[in-house]
C-alpha cells in the first residue's frame, strides 16, 4: 500500500483472498486496510456456472456492478433478470439475493458494502479460505 497525503493507493497483492468454491473476493478497501469510514468496496470474481447462495447483508446496502461476463441476478424474490457488463444493481438492506454466473468466462463484480462490516462476515462462511496478502506471514 501506497500512502499519498492522506489518500492510499492499495494494490491487489496488499490484501487478503477470500476464496470459495464458486469464486474469489478481495476487499480493497475497507476500515482495516484504508480506514474508510462509510462503504466498503471489493471485486468479486465468479466461476463459470457457479454463484453464491441467497443470502442478506443486515443494515448494509449493496452496490453490484458487472464489469465483464454474463450472468443472472435475483433481489428480493424477483427475477432471475440477465445481467452483463456495464449494469449495476441495488441491494437495500436486509434484502435476499444471488448472483450466477451463467457464462463461460469468469463474471467480475466491483461490490460496494454501505456500511462497512458486512465483508468481515464473509471469512466466517463455511468453505472459506483466506490466502494472505502477500507479505503476511
């Protein structure tokens, strides 16, 4: 990590893998690697053919945006729509829904967590491995 006046600049290397068995996250920032106060952001990269679990973030929206691949994304019950690059969905809080990877290649999410907290829950996940940042022990 890279520190500029009061920004930083964190590299992927800098931070953890969280690998499961439909994909990989890393948070780039988050209170224990910039600070940040207010969100939380990572890149999600899902499997071909595979997705997460129905699932809910208590008190914490979410921000999904598809930077490459196709897949399918279900909110609160509805769906599943088809989704691809460029499109961007919101998650209230408290709100069930899934993402599936329906093509061949790897989908890329950029997520945004409001609150932070939420992607610190996601190491207590059953299957988790986390890979340490380069540099760790």
């Amino acid at each position: 990590m890279e520190i500029l006046g009061r920004g930083k600049i964190v590299h992927a290397d800098d931070v953890d893998t969280l690998l499961f068995d439909w994909g990989t996250i890393k948070f780039l920032s988050e209170p224990a690697v910039t600070g940040a106060e207010r969100f939380s952001f990572g890149m999600v990269i899902l499997n071909p053919g595979k997705g997460h679990d129905s699932h809910t973030h208590p008190g914490v929206e979410e921000i999904i945006f598809v930077m490459s691949g196709v897949g399918e994304q279900m909110i609160d019950g509805q769906g599943p729509v088809k989704v691809g690059p460029g499109d961007c969905f919101h998650i209230p809080p408290d709100v069930l829904h899934s993402t599936l990877n329906t093509g061949w290649e790897p989908m890329r999410l950029l997520v945004v967590y409001a609150p932070p907290g939420a992607e610190r829950g996601l190491r207590e996940i059953a299957g988790c491995e986390v890979i340490p940042a380069k540099g760790e022990g």
